[in-house]
C-alpha cells in the first residue's frame, strides 16, 4: 500500500488528519495551525513552507509551486 492509499477520504479528512497521517507515515511533526491554513484555502507564503519544512529550500518551493499555478 502507497502513501496516497492511506490517506483518509476527502470526506473525513481533517487538518489534523492529516498531521497524524503526516507523522505515521513520514515522521513529520507538521504544525497543525499551518495545516489548517492550506486546508483553508490561505496562499501559501515562504514563511508557511518554511515552518512545513524548514530543511528544504523555501524559495525554490515557492517558485515551483508558483510554476504550477498552485499558488
């Protein structure tokens, strides 16, 4: 089973759903009150990204995501 199966449905799943599913599955401790702010439809800033992963390249992300048109 892949990472993707394992999620709930879209139907039951919470902000902090997916925290948990984030910390069973990849270890992560993701702060629920960034979460929420994605699930609430808030534009994803370089301070969010950070604070989501503070290892990764904020910058980089920002601009793929912007490529994307994600955001």
């Amino acid at each position: 089973m892949n990472a993707l199966e394992q999620l709930p449905g879209p139907e039951s799943q919470t902000p902090e759903d997916f925290v948990q599913f984030a910390k069973d599955y990849f270890e992560l401790a993701l702060p629920v009150e960034i979460v929420e702010k994605v699930y609430e439809g808030v534009p994803v800033t370089v301070e969010m990204i950070q604070m989501l992963n503070p290892d990764c390249a904020t910058e980089e992300v920002y601009r793929e995501l912007e490529l994307l048109r994600l955001i």
